[in-house]
C-alpha cells in the first residue's frame, strides 16, 4: 500500500484540483476503504456549483457520496462494532451520525442533527466535509476514504459488480420514497413525474410493490429514458410537450386519476405539483415531494383540502432501504445495469457533473466515478448500444 491517496478536491464553486493526501491514521476503532466506485447524483451538481458555507463545509471538499469499495485495514473495535473484516465489499452510507440522539436511538439517523451541516456547524458527512477535518478523506472521489467509528455500511454480496452496487443510493431512495414514505402497494395507481435517476428508481420500486398503474412523465429529449422506463415496467409514457398530460393521464385511468403522485422533476417550477394535484383521485391521495420551490404564491390549498391530499416530502434514505435496495438488485430482476449510464476517472470529475447537470450534449442518468480509471477516457457505457 503506498503512502499517499490521491484525490480530486473541489477548492471553489465549480473547480476541481487533483491533490495527494497522506495516508490517514487508522486506530481500533476507523477503517481505510479502497474506492471503487463514487455514485454522482443532482446532489452533487448543487454543491459543486453552490456549496454550502459552513465550518464544516467550506474550504477543500472531497466530494462523493454514493460510495462502494473494499474494506482493506479495519481496527479491531471497527470489525466487531460493523461485522465487517478486511476484504469485503460494502456500500457505505453519507451520514455519520452521533448514535446519541433520539432520532438514532430509533435507527432515523438521517433526521440526527449532528449529521446535517444545516444545524451543526461541526457536522461530518461523507462527500460533504471539508478535507481540512482530522481523517481528510471524507469523499468518494479518491482512491481510499477514512471511515470513522459511526460510518453506516452494508455488506455487498459477492455476485454483485462494484458499478451495479453504486446504484444502492438513487435505489435505496427510490424504495424509501415510494413505498416507506408514500406507502405505494399492490394494485395501486401511480404517476412520477421525471425520467431520472430518481424517479427510474422509484417506478422499479412501485413495480415490485405489486402496483398496477405506473405512468411516467418527461419531455421530448427524454425518448432513450422513455423506452427504459417501459421495459422498467412503466404502464405509459407521457411527453408533457406533445401531449397535454392532465387529459393522458384521465384517459389511462378511465377517468380515476392516480392514487399517488411523485414528483421527482427538481427545478422544473410548480407546472409537475400543480399537475399533480389535479390527476390525483378525488378523496386521500399522496403527493409526495422534493424540496427544490423556495416559494409557491398560488398553491392550490382549496383544491388540497377538497380532495383530501396527504403531501409528503422525500429525504434521504433508511437503514431498511439500502437493505430492500441491494436485496433487489442482487435479484436481477429488473435490468437495472441500464441505469449506469456512464463512467469516469475522477481527474473527470468537473465534466462528469457538468454533463448530469446538462450542460453537455451528453444524456447521463447514473455516473460511475472509478479511481481505477484515473488517465483513462470516459463516457456512455450501457445506453450507447440501445441507441
């Protein structure tokens, strides 16, 4: 094993240094990961284009937080506290919790305000902490990261591939969201709206729910997604700039409406929420939300009100659902590989986010960030084939 990790550090708004770091430390209690590969989400382009500025945050950030690897040292404390030993492959979590609160006391470490730079100005979460903090690593784009005594990691089984098990994270929100959260079952009748990772994710989610209606909206650049999002399982498609999808979606649920609606369009404005409002049947449907709108003026809250709309919001992920997310992809029951869409080294990594964030002519759904390909050129992967 060398003396250094090398690594690539976001050091401003929209730019990225390639730095080497010392090898961290490691005592009974932290463990050394080998990166394989580095999940990119939407995350990930708002905090390189507009990171948060808090103590722990600011400065020199690692970032990366859809990590998968090899443990390859672990203290003794470590091994016993995580059942994990040198060699396995596991999906590490971005929150680093305090196991103190209430919240962690009930296994909700994702609401423990020690893990949220929002309301602790010390908080360490992984692909969001400045390098600056003791351990330095705390990113997926580099060759190893530092994992400290309250790292969250699930076990990946054998058979599964380092790239298939980077989409444990957008799966793993899909679950959370759609079936924990909104509560989707079988026989249930959903629209989400938005072909991302996000909302792909959840309609693998809502399939093996047993629902029995999934429609799916996008736009007219979106055709690649629309054909995977039917061989997903995806009942229809609708192009929201051909079709006018208030009377599409009528007319697939013979005039019902949708039990559900998720809407998985960030930054799209308020035309997916108040679309979603009015396809929603008329007594107790869910809407469930993400929180990109800083102000919505003319909610409809009359209508919410009539029709008995239960709104919830969709933050991160459970213990449970990283499980239900490796469980599911270990099935191959849905052709989830398509989902990798593309991969780079991480001396790639202001073009990788550059291009999820669309600012290429490129269509990426999932990035592979792979230090293994550090040198090498990069791109579509799967969807190239399909074309």
């Amino acid at each position: 094993m060398t003396d250094s990790v090398l690594a690539a550090v976001r050091t401003a708004p929209e730019v990225t240094e390639m730095r080497e770091f010392p090898m961290p430390h490691i005592d009974a209690d932290s463990a050394l990961l080998k990166v394989e590969v580095a999940g990119i989400c939407g995350t990930d382009a708002k905090l390189y284009f507009s990171p948060p500025e808090t103590p722990s945050t600011r400065g020199p950030v690692i970032m990366g937080h859809e990590n998968v690897g090899v443990v390859v040292k672990a203290g003794a404390r470590f091994k016993l506290r995580h059942g994990v030993d040198e060699g396995d492959r596991v999906f590490l979590e971005h929150y680093v919790a305090c196991y103190n609160c209430a919240w962690c006391r009930i296994g909700e470490y994702r609401h423990c305000e020690a893990t949220d730079w929002r309301t602790n100005p010390d908080a360490r979460r992984f692909g969001y902490t400045t390098s600056d903090m003791p351990g330095r690593l705390w990113g997926g784009f580099s060759e190893h990261m530092y994992l400290p005594w309250n790292s969250v990691l699930h076990k990946i089984p054998e058979t599964m591939s380092p790239e298939l098990a980077g989409l444990v994270m957008p799966l793993s929100n899909g679950v959370e969201w759609a079936l924990l959260t909104a509560g989707i079952g079988y026989n249930n009748t959903v629209l989400i709206q938005g072909p991302g990772q996000q909302g792909l994710s959840q309609l693998v989610a809502a399939k093996q729910a047993g629902a029995s209606t999934i429609i799916m909206t996008g736009t007219t650049r979106d055709r690649e997604r629309f054909n995977l999002a039917l061989e997903l399982g995806a009942d229809a498609v609708i192009d929201v700039l051909t079709e006018d999808p208030r009377e599409r979606v009528m007319e697939l649920t013979d005039g019902r409406g949708v039990e559900y609606v998720l809407d998985c369009t960030s930054r799209a404005g308020t035309a997916p929420l108040l679309l979603g409002v009015d396809v929603l049947m008329r007594r107790e449907g869910t809407l469930l939300v993400q929180g990109e709108l800083s102000a919505f003026p003319d909610f409809p809250l009359k209508k919410v009100t009539e029709k008995s709309i239960t709104i919830k919001s969709a933050r991160g992920h459970s213990y449970r659902a990283c499980e239900l997310a490796i469980a599911q992809i270990a099935s191959s029951r849905f052709p989830l590989e398509k989902l990798a869409t593309h991969r780079y080294g991480i001396d790639q990594v202001d073009h990788a986010i550059r291009v999820l964030a669309g600012q290429t002519d490129e269509d990426a759904i999932h990035i592979s960030m792979m230090p293994n390909m550090i040198g090498q050129a990069g791109g579509r992967t799967r969807l190239e084939a399909a074309v």
